[in-house]
C-alpha cells in the first residue's frame, strides 16, 4: 500500500485515509481478507497520529469495508458498502418476489398484491406515530437535537433527557420514563443508562453519532495561528469536541472556551477570537454578538442514519408484543 496524506487540502486526515483505503479495495490492489498494518504501524509511516488511523478503521468497520479479530488484527471484509448495499437490495428483491408469487397463487391481482402491501406499510408507520421515546444524552443540548432529529425522520415522539435528570429521578422524568416504550441513547452512555433505569423495566437502546464532515473541514481550512473561540453550555460537549478534532488529525488547536450564560463572558471571549465555535444552542446568541464580523461555526452532530432505522425495526419489534 502507498497513501499519501495532503495536509493542505483542508480534508480531515482520517476522512482522506478512508478514501484511500477505499480506492486501493476498488482497484483491487487490497483483497478480501488481506491483513491492515496496525494502527500504530501506519500512523508512523504517514506521519499522524493513531487516533487518526483508529477514526479511519473505525469508519471502513461500521460500513463493513474492514473487521478486527482480538488479537489477529484487522482484515479487508468487504469491496465497497455501495456492494454490499446492493447485495441487500438483491436479497428484498427476492423476498417481494416470493410474496408476489404467492399472492398470484392465492389467486390476488397484482394490484391487490400491491394494496396490501401500502396498508401494510401505512399500519406500521401507524404504529410509530403513537410510540412515546426518551432520548438520553449528558448534555441537554445534543438531547434536543437528537430528539428533534428522531422526531423529524421517525415521526416518533421523543423527549430529550440528560443523565442528571434521571439521578434526580423527579416526578416529571418518572411520568415521561413511565409514558415511554424506549428509551434511546448513544453509545458511549448506553451502560449507565440501563444501570439508572433498571427499575423501568424498559429496553435501552443505543445508537451512534458521528459529527458533521462538513463542520471539520470548516476548522481543518484556518492556520495553527488562528485564535478559536469556543461557547457551548456544558463542558461535557466542549471535551466532546476535543476528542472529535483530535480524532480527525486535528490536534494543534488552542480555544478560549466558556460555558457560562453570562453575556460579558460570551461578548469577551467573541471579542478576543479570529472564529468562534458554538454548540448548537448558543449559535443564535453568539451570532449576534459577533454581528458578521466574525465567523461563526456551528459544531453539529447526526445521528447515524443505519442507527436510525435500526429504531424503526426495535419499535415494530416491541409493538409486537405488546
């Protein structure tokens, strides 16, 4: 393998090194199977770090491209996910084709086949409207995006919650804790989840998130030099962040941070920044502080959209049996 990284392109490291494993797997140059160097291996030879490799390997796993073995290393598994999208696609083909074949044996039209199969769907869709969810997170404000965002592309009813609020464990969280039918939180906070909701007798479900592309490269384009202002309301989000940009190959930049609501604090470290970062709920406040005269980015997250539809099936899956 022969990767080379351009530190100019204002592309994160990582996403660059994802691209070209990818294109060494399509132009055949890595087989099925073939063993990766280690993490440690390649991030000596290119000169990174290894967070940046692990964030590369860790993209090719959660699409199938690659998969590591304790102790054996990690391995090329797959060609590309756009192959093995279509291997699922052939897989429903079938599928809608034996039910197909047996409504036409059953002696249904076409047609009547095809009606089933919409008021089918529309059950189900349904059945989603009436589900009640809460989303857990440990900072309020990535809790009102993800639960917007699940509302949004589920039509679920979902109600954001932060790890506190169910150690308080206060009668509105019981009441929404009582009402829900899931409770959802990412990954990392899956386990303590299940641990303060034990007594519910719900399910925890976890879902991943990645932050936006598109936000990175926004950071990746400014010089070493630049003086980063960072306004968010928890500290959790800020170290969050950290870790993002760290794990993107971006590890030299210093922020004046604040979380506080106070408008001197926030006007202050506006004043004394080249660009200023906002979490997702203050973007508005700082945005008027800064009056166009400085950039603003926004530093969003997304649900992870596999980890969304996952939902959907878990929620059929429950609606089944109650």
């Amino acid at each position: 393998m022969n990767f080379t990284i351009d530190r100019k392109s204002g592309v994160p490291i990582y996403i660059q090194l994802k691209n070209k494993i990818m294109s060494e797997i399509k132009n055949g140059n890595l087989k099925i199977g073939e063993k990766m160097p280690t993490e440690r291996e390649l991030a000596e030879k290119l000169n990174t770090s290894r967070n940046t490799v692990s964030a590369a390997y860790n993209l090719l796993e959660q699409e199938g491209v690659l998969v590591s073995y304790q102790g054996r290393g990690t391995f090329v598994a797959e060609e590309a996910k756009s192959w093995k999208q279509h291997n699922l696609q052939d897989k429903l083909m079938k599928i809608i084709d034996l039910g197909l074949e047996e409504a036409l044996e059953m002696g249904l039209s076409t047609k009547e086949y095809l009606a089933l199969v919409q008021l089918r769907i529309k059950e189900k869709e349904e059945i989603i409207k009436k589900v009640n969810a809460v989303f857990v997170e440990c900072n309020i404000e990535q809790a009102r995006e993800f639960a917007k965002e699940l509302n949004r592309n589920t039509n679920l009813n979902v109600i954001p919650k932060i790890i506190s609020d169910l150690e308080e464990n206060n009668e509105e969280t019981q009441k929404a804790l009582q009402q829900a039918q899931l409770i959802i939180a990412t990954f990392n906070h899956v386990n303590e989840v299940r641990q303060l909701t034990s007594g519910s007798g719900k399910e925890v479900f976890g879902v991943a998130i990645n932050p936006s592309l598109e936000t990175i490269v926004k950071i990746a384009r400014y010089s070493k030099y630049t003086k980063f202002g960072f306004v968010c309301l928890s500290k959790e989000f800020h170290f969050k962040v950290e870790n993002a940009l760290k794990s993107a190959g971006i590890e030299n930049i210093h922020f004046n941070v604040t979380t506080s609501r106070n408008l001197e604090d926030v006007k202050a470290v506006v004043d004394n920044s080249d660009v200023i970062i906002v979490s997702p709920g203050r973007r508005k406040e700082v945005k008027e502080l800064a009056a166009g005269k400085k950039e603003v980015i926004s530093f969003d997250y997304t649900l992870d959209q596999g980890s969304v539809k996952a939902i959907i099936s878990k929620i059929i899956e429950i609606k089944k049996h109650i």
